[in-house]
C-alpha cells in the first residue's frame, strides 16, 4: 500500500470557482516584479517598440505554456501538479527531486523572499529596530500560515482580497501615467554607450529583458496544483488559466505604456524604482507612500499565494514517501493539508532568520532557483508528449491546440531560457544543483524506508 492511500486523511474536494481559481492565478503572478523589472526590460531592449514586444512576447508565451498545462491539469489532475506530472512521465525518483527542490528552496525560498519585501516596506512606517524587516517578515508568514490552516474558504477569501488590491494598485499606475503624469524632460544628453558608467543592463540583450518579463509573469503554473479543487475542471482550469493571463498581459502592457509616457524611455531605464518615480512624479512625497502601500500589498498577495500551492505540493510529496509520510495529510474540515503547511512555514521562518543574519541571501535564493526552475519547467512541457505516447488512452477532456507544434515552441522556450539563466547566474547555478545533491541523498534514505514499509 502507497502512502498515497493509506497515510492521506480525506482527499481533496472541488470547491473552487472560475473566480476563485482566477484571483488565485493572478494573485501568485502579480507580484512586486512589475514594480521594478520594467526598468531592466527596457534598458535591456533598448527602445520602445522593442520594450512593449517582449512584454506581448511575454503574455503570448504564458498563453502558450498554459495550454500545456491545461491539458496536463485536466487530464490529471492532482494537489501534487507538476511533482505529479513528472512522476507520471519520468518516475518516482526524478519527481522527488523536483518535490524537494519546491519544498526547500523554490516555494519556502520566495514566501520568505516576499515576506521580507513586505518588511522591508513597511519598516518604513513602523520601524521595530535593528531587525524590523525580518520581525515583520516573521508574522507575515506565521499570520497567513495561520489564516490558511483555518482553510481554503479563509485562504481564497483572503488571496481575493489582496488581488483586488493588487490590481486596482496597477489601474492607479495606468491613469497616473497615461493621464495625469507631465510631460517628461527631454534628456539632457544622449544616453551612454553600454559599459560607459550606465546601469549592468543596459544593452543586454533579448535573453536577459526576457528572463525578467518571464520571471514577472511567473507563477501561472502553479494553477496546476489547485487543479483538483476547481469545480467542473474539465472546463474550467483553462478557462481560469487563460482569463487569468489575459488580464495580467493587459495590465503589464498598459502599465509599460503608462512609466513610458509618464517618465520617457531614459528615465524608465535608468530608474532603480520605476513605480516610485512616476508616482512622485505625480503625487510628490504622497506619490512615494502610496508606492510603498502597494507594493507590500503585492507582496502579501505573492506570499499567500504561495503558502496555498506549495502546501499542495509538499502534500503529495508526502502521499508518496513514507519518510516524508507527515506532510501527506489532507484535513477534511478545513480543506487544506495543515501539517504539510506547518512544515512550509517552518521552512520559511527558517529562511527568514537566516536573512536576519545574512540580509543579502535573499537574491541569492531567487537567482540560485531559477536554473532549477527553468530546469524542471523544460522537464514538464517535455512530459506532454511523454504522457501522450506513454497514456493514449487517458481522459484529455482539453488538448492543446496545435499539438505538436505549440508544446514544441514552449519546450524550445524553456530550453533557451534554462541557458540564458545558466549564462547569466553562472557559478550561482552550483547552489541550485547542490540542492538537489542534498536532495538526493534524502532521496536514498527515502527509498529505503518505502522498501521497509512494503
């Protein structure tokens, strides 16, 4: 007998909307990125057709990979999502090592990212010393690792609370810019070659601007770890995933238009905070404090959304691996596996006292992932024609349009972006690998036990 069946208590339930499951998607996309990596596309990119092209670039690849999901998530759908893809095309072994990559670093890694960001913001206004940035990164994650033990009812509530928040701050964005913003200064001179004392970015180049679009659209495919709890979700999950994206691309393109037209292309790209400059350019010092109110918002936003799929993940880790048998609790009454929550804000308050003594490990963690993720994510869009080949005759109640040709261009995407993260993290990329050396002599040891067990 697996863990899967005799260590779950109670199973998943579908009691999530299109609604629902919209604001959760745009919740875990949106996040503080938009407020600061436009500045880098458009230095990258260097001009502003080019800028607007890699951010439509951007939406039109998240359609793409979404597709794929949608067909992965509705053919089979599971709280472990893409640990639960992998495993079905791949194996047990290489699954585990991807469960244990988002459990450690990629999931509790960007909650304690986040919460920080929200720390670091509001220390602003109420400042608890020495180490206030990470006092209130701490009871941000116990708060709404709380709030979502309670259940899913009281983690959707509170995810489309803070999406609405979220998205009414980037409709301000918009009408600050194109509407009320001056007309910005000419620049006094022309800008300096690359190299000539600008920033790092300028004229980078493609493959860097589109590592920063795809990093602020990232998040879209966690969906797939809700996608057991979606009502009708042989319908509904691509409907959510491309409503979702399709308001997220529309909001990031109009918000790229608004910091052009309310600062111009050299302050855009030589801005260190984009949002800020434009909002003070319009509001003065309020325009700054408003700034700061939303980006913690986003921030709030992208931990919670967080907290909600990575519980999922690390659940179905736990179904699996009788070592890990703990985290493979499902709670009937409250919807939600609470001690593989527990387990993820534990994690996350580990990272978070971590970054009190090293306050600059937190980049560190998001560059150190990316290779891994974009590792994993070549891995998934590779399973769509595994599982095709492997499972013909699986319910695929939504196939992608244009197979094989769209999963192709997503694989040929992952596969350009995985390089340009290597290229660009270099030897940071040796984190992220030993990672999963550490995962995989966990992994042996949980092998062993499930031979024992059985």
């Amino acid at each position: 007998m697996s863990a899967a069946s005799g260590g779950a208590q109670g199973q998943p339930r579908q009691t999530l909307s299109v609604p629902d499951a919209v604001g959760i998607i745009v919740g875990l996309i949106v996040g503080a990125g938009i407020f600061g990596t436009p500045a880098i596309v458009a230095g990258a990119m260097g001009s502003e057709p080019l800028i607007l092209a890699a951010w439509v670039a951007g939406g039109l690849f998240s359609v793409i990979g979404a597709l794929c999901y949608a067909e992965l998530a509705t053919a089979f759908p599971s709280p472990g999502g893409e640990y639960h893809f992998i495993h079905r095309a791949y194996g047990r072994s290489l699954a585990f090592l991807y469960g244990w990559a988002r459990m450690t670093v990629i999931v509790a890694g960007s909650i304690a990212v986040f919460a920080y960001l929200f720390g670091d913001y509001l220390s602003r206004v109420v400042n608890l010393g020495a180490h206030s940035s990470a006092i209130w990164a701490a009871f941000v994650v116990v708060v709404l690792t709380g709030v979502n033990y309670a259940g899913i009812r009281e983690g959707k509530a509170t995810q489309n609370l803070f999406t609405a928040l979220e998205v009414a701050g980037l409709v301000l964005i918009v009408v600050a810019g194109l509407v009320l913003a001056p007309a910005p200064a000419a620049p006094a001179a022309a800008a300096p070659a690359p190299g000539g004392g600008g920033p790092w970015y300028m004229g980078a180049g493609l493959g860097t601007a589109m590592l920063f679009v795809l990093f602020t659209y990232g998040g879209w495919n966690d969906a797939a770890y809700i996608s057991a709890e979606v009502r009708r979700r042989e319908r509904n999950m691509s409907r959510a995933l491309l409503l979702a994206i399709g308001i997220v691309a529309v909001l990031y393109v109009l918000v790229n238009v608004a910091y052009l037209k309310g600062l111009g292309y050299e302050a855009m790209a030589r801005s260190d905070a984009v949002a800020a400059d434009l909002l003070k350019a319009v509001w003065g010092g309020t325009g700054e404090k408003i700034i700061s109110v939303m980006i913690a918002i986003a921030a709030l936003t992208s931990v919670n959304g967080s907290i909600i799929v990575g519980a999922r993940s690390n659940y179905a880790l736990g179904r699996d691996w009788p070592l890990l048998g703990v985290l493979g609790r499902w709670d009937e009454a409250s919807g939600s596996p609470r001690a593989a929550m527990l387990v993820q804000g534990a994690i996350a308050l580990a990272l978070v006292g971590l970054g009190a003594i090293r306050s600059a490990g937190f980049k560190g963690l998001v560059e150190y992932s990316l290779p891994v993720f974009w590792g994993f994510f070549l891995l998934v869009g590779i399973a769509l024609f595994v599982l095709r080949v492997r499972e013909p005759g699986a319910p695929r109640p939504f196939r992608v349009p244009g197979y094989p040709v769209i999963p192709a261009i997503f694989v040929l995407m992952c596969g350009y972006l995985l390089y340009s993260s290597l290229a660009y993290h270099r030897t940071h990329a040796l984190t992220g690998l030993g990672v999963l050396a550490v995962g995989a002599v966990v992994l042996l040891f949980a092998g062993r036990s499930k031979r024992i067990a059985s």
